[in-house]
C-alpha cells in the first residue's frame, strides 16, 4: 500500500531538513566560541529534526520488521 505525499507532508519535510541545517550552523558556531556542552546539545537537535524528515521511511522500516516478524512466527 503506498500513501500518496500530500503537499502539507513536503512542505513539513522540508521545515524539518530546514531546522535542522540551522542546528548544525548554530551548534557549529557554539563550538567556535568553546561551548561544547551547548553545541552537542544543538547537534542532537539537529539529529532529532533529520529523523522527523525521515520519518515516513522510518516508518515503512518499523511496518516492515513487525510484518517479518509476524510471517516468521507462524
């Protein structure tokens, strides 16, 4: 079954991809100034933002293992 993007997911995707550039670009100046703490904490925020955008593959990967699962266990 293959869901059709909606423009509303692409453009939420994009905000995604989005903030997380503006993470990295912050936590890379954070690092400059010598505060690692911050900017480590600015990288995971950067990191959580890439999985929201890939969060319909992430999705599809967890139905997928269920669905193995399931066909194995029978």
């Amino acid at each position: 079954m293959k869901k059709r993007k909606t423009f509303g997911q692409i453009i939420i995707t994009a905000m995604f991809i989005w903030s997380a550039l503006l993470c990295h670009f912050e936590a890379s100046s954070l690092r400059e100034e010598g505060n690692v703490s911050s900017a480590a904490l600015y990288w995971f925020f950067g990191f959580t933002a890439v999985l929201g955008a890939f969060r319909f593959k992430i999705a599809e990967l967890i139905y997928g293992l269920i669905e193995f699962k399931n066909k194995n266990k029978k």
